[in-house]
C-alpha cells in the first residue's frame, strides 16, 4: 500500500492507537487479546521509548510499533524490546508491518541503540537481521523459541533478556 507516512506517535493518538492495536490483534489465534493494554501500560510507566504509527492520507493511523528498554541480567544496556506491531486488518499484508519496523530500527540505531530483541514468528523478524544469538536469552523459557534479536553497535551480549515491567 501506498500513500502513508510513518511519524513518531503524538499527544492525543493514544486512543486511537489503542483501538488500533485491539483491532489488529482480535482475530490472531496467539493473541491474549490484551496487546492494547500492554502498549497503554508501556506509556503509564514511561517505558514506550519509541512509538511510532502509519497514517494515511486521510489522517487515520493504519499501523503502529512500539519499543520499551531491556535490561541484560538486570542490567540496563541500550537494548530494546520491539512489541507489538499493529496494522489495521483490511491493510494488512501490504507492507506497513515492515516498514513500520525497518523506521523503528533505523531510529533506534541513529539515536545510539545497542540492540533490538523480539518475540514471534522467526520466519518473519528474519527477514529484517533478527537471529538467535548464543548466550543471549529471555527470561521466560515459553518465549525461547520464538525470541530473536538484532545488535545495532557494539559486542554481541550474553545473559538473560528482561522486558520491561508491563510485559509481567
């Protein structure tokens, strides 16, 4: 899809962002069905680092992503949890998801992020430079599988992934 631009999410979008994300997620069989409050919950606690939305020539938001700080072994390390990315359901599959993500990146890397973690299909964050990377995992073992990341500058960590508090 063309005819979009991507800009950093500004006062008075939360609640479209909100409806937004509900939207996106309500018909995934992975989803808890509380993407929305999580992206809220990121915002109450000043951890959306980076929140940038798709917006259409009419003006309504059509995707959204998010970025929150991690912490390796308890420890904060310029490394990024990247969740969730949203895209309204009759534009998806159109390229928004992932130009939303290669912007997110691209941000982070120019502002001095060491790296970018993520949890879900490995076949699609691949695609973006999202690996495995031995000696780096997340807390949680359920996530194991599904868990890539991407280092941006510097050496290649190792310990253990922490998302911050909203993820639980």
């Amino acid at each position: 899809m063309t005819g979009y631009t991507i800009r950093p999410e500004q006062a008075g979008d939360e609640p479209a962002i909100h409806d937004l994300v509900k939207r996106a997620f309500a018909p995934m069989p992975f989803s808890g069905g509380d993407e929305q409050d999580l992206v809220d919950a990121l915002r109450a606690d000043g951890d959306l680092v980076q929140s940038l939305v798709a917006v259409d020539e009419r003006g309504t938001i059509i995707g959204h992503i998010s970025f929150s700080p991690a912490t390796i072994d308890n420890q904060p390390c310029g490394w990024f949890q990247m969740a969730p990315v949203s895209v309204s359901p009759e534009v998806q599959r159109s390229g928004i998801g992932s130009a939303l993500i290669e912007a997110g990146i691209a941000r982070l890397r120019s502002a001095g992020a060491r790296g970018i973690a993520v949890v879900g299909n490995p076949v699609y964050y691949e695609r973006f430079g999202y690996r495995m990377i031995e000696g780096l995992t997340p807390l949680s073992d359920h996530d194991a599988q599904f868990f890539r990341a991407m280092v941006l500058a510097g050496e290649v960590p190792q310990g253990t992934l922490r998302y911050a508090k909203a993820f639980g």
